[in-house]
C-alpha cells in the first residue's frame, strides 16, 4: 500500500501530508485515520505509548468518545527527507459543556511507501470559554479553504 505523497517531501509535498492528516482527524473516524499509519507504527500520544493498527483505532476511539465538536488544525513547522514536524490546535468541549483548545506539536517518520511508521506527541489543553472558539464549522469534517490555517491565526 502506497500513501502519496512519498518522501523526500519538499515544503509543498509536507504541507500536503499535514493536511491529509488533519482532514483525516476532522473525520473523527478511528479506521480512516488508522490507513495513514504503518501496521507496526509507534505512538507516544502525550503519556500513552502503544504501537500497531489497532491500538491507534483503540486509542481514537476511546479520545473521541468524550470530545464532542473536535475541530483540529495542523501546521506545517518543518521538514526532512522523510520527517516532518506539525504544530497543532484543536477544540473540543466535554460532556459537561466545558471548552478546551489543546496545543500541540507532533513529530513524524514516514516510510518509503509514504505510511507514517512513528508519531510522537506533546499536547498541552486550556479551559476556554465557548465564546473564545476559533474554529467553526460543521464537525466532523475536514476544515473548509475558507477557513485561515494557524498561520493566519496566531497563538
């Protein structure tokens, strides 16, 4: 199985692996996301380490059961040959009604069929109010192009 675009990535080929993976997570669906992933990837996913295609469907399923209207951007930060790194934001709210935006910066290793083969993330989340969201649109869903990237939207 191939997953386009293959490394060595140059900023545009990153920038668009950094968008097929957000729109993937904006999908909020475990088994899409788990394709993009090699079937021995590794994560660490804040303290949480676990490796395969089924602990990550495990590990989305179980995230996503108590974040409700999770809406996620990513950012290309840098690139080479076959890494990438991304910054990160998403919002979401708990059953209680409570908004939280995470940040975040992720590092990825990809391998020469274009799979990502290692995730290590580092997410921090902040209580805000629901009139401090920055992100609006229908979820699940990928981000609409009308809809400005971190770039456009600083910290």
């Amino acid at each position: 199985m191939s997953r386009p675009p293959l490394p060595p990535f140059t900023r545009e080929t990153a920038a668009q692996k950094a968008r097929m993976a957000e729109d993937a997570w904006n999908s909020r669906d475990p088994v899409r996301v788990s394709l993009a992933y090699t079937e021995d990837s590794r994560w660490r996913n804040r303290a949480e380490f676990f490796q395969g295609r089924d602990a990550i469907v495990e590990f989305l399923t179980r995230k996503w059961a108590g974040e409700y209207d999770y809406r996620l951007i990513k950012d290309l930060w840098a690139f080479d040959q076959n890494r990438i790194a991304v910054r990160f934001q998403y919002e979401w709210h708990d059953d209680a009604g409570q908004w939280h935006r995470s940040y975040g910066n992720e590092q990825w290793e990809f391998d020469e069929h274009g799979l990502m083969r290692r995730r290590e993330a580092s997410i921090n989340d902040i209580a805000i109010k629901e009139s401090e969201r920055r992100f609006h649109w229908p979820a699940p869903g990928p981000r609409p192009a009308d809809v400005a990237g971190l770039s456009e939207n600083p910290l």
